[in-house]
C-alpha cells in the first residue's frame, strides 16, 4: 500500500509538457505578389526564405500571384526571415519580417531591372539560385 502512495505522488509531481507546449511547429505563410503600381498579380514569382544567413525554404507564386508555405520553426533563428522574391520584370524585393504568428502579407513588386523577363526563363532561375523543383503528387489514395 505505501508503494501504491508513492507511485501515486510520482505520477502526480511529473510534469507532461509534452502534451501542451506552447512552442509552435509550424508558421504557416500566404503571400500575394502584386506589382505596385499597375496593381495587376505577377504570376511565377520565386520566393526564397531565408533565417540566420541559411535558405530554409523556396516556392513559386501561383496563376492568382498567391504563394502559401509552411515554415518549421526549428529552423528560424531569432524569429525573424529574409524574404527575397524575384519577380518576372520586376527588380528583387528583400525585407526581413519577426514571426510570432502566421505571416499573412501582400507583397508590392516594382518593376524594374531584371534577369527573370519571361515564364520559359523559370527552369534557368532555379538553376541560377540552386533550387530544386518540389515535386508534388496528384489523384486519390486507395
């Protein structure tokens, strides 16, 4: 009965932070990429995402100029990410942004000097800024 009694304080003394930490996992990130002055969405816009001088992610605005990602939070040093995009005819945007939630933002692009002119130069600027094409799978699973 007095192993009973102290198995029971035991239980009751540990602590299970493991169930409700407070520390996020995941930041998730929707950007939309509009040119500043025409307002028009600049569709196939690279995005890279940059913490502590290391690219921790990349990805490729859509047909409606919308980007949406996930950032691990492991891998952001002081809470804070360089964003740089390159935009089709647009000079590159760089601002760093603090995450303590998740980044919900339009992005204003100007267009301006450029080595990213024309959608078939996509595949040359992944090569250029070493990125490598996420693949992604479509249909159902059985």
């Amino acid at each position: 009965m007095k192993q009973l009694i102290y198995i029971v304080i035991i239980l009751f003394s540990i602590q299970t932070n493991g169930q409700n930490s407070t520390e996020r996992k995941q930041f998730r990130v929707d950007l939309l990429t509009i040119e500043k002055n025409t307002k028009d969405t600049l569709i196939g816009s690279i995005i890279e995402v940059f913490s502590g001088e290391k690219r921790i992610e990349t990805d490729i605005s859509d047909f409606d100029g919308i980007s949406i990602f996930y950032l691990n939070s492991k891998y952001i040093i002081n809470n804070k990410v360089l964003l740089k995009i390159h935009g089709k005819k647009c000079s590159v945007f760089e601002k760093e942004y603090e995450l303590t939630d998740d980044l919900n933002i339009t992005i204003y692009l100007e267009y301006g000097e450029s080595e990213y002119t024309h959608p078939k130069q996509l595949s040359e600027m992944y090569k250029k800024l070493n990125i490598k094409p996420k693949t992604s799978t479509c249909g159902t699973v059985d």
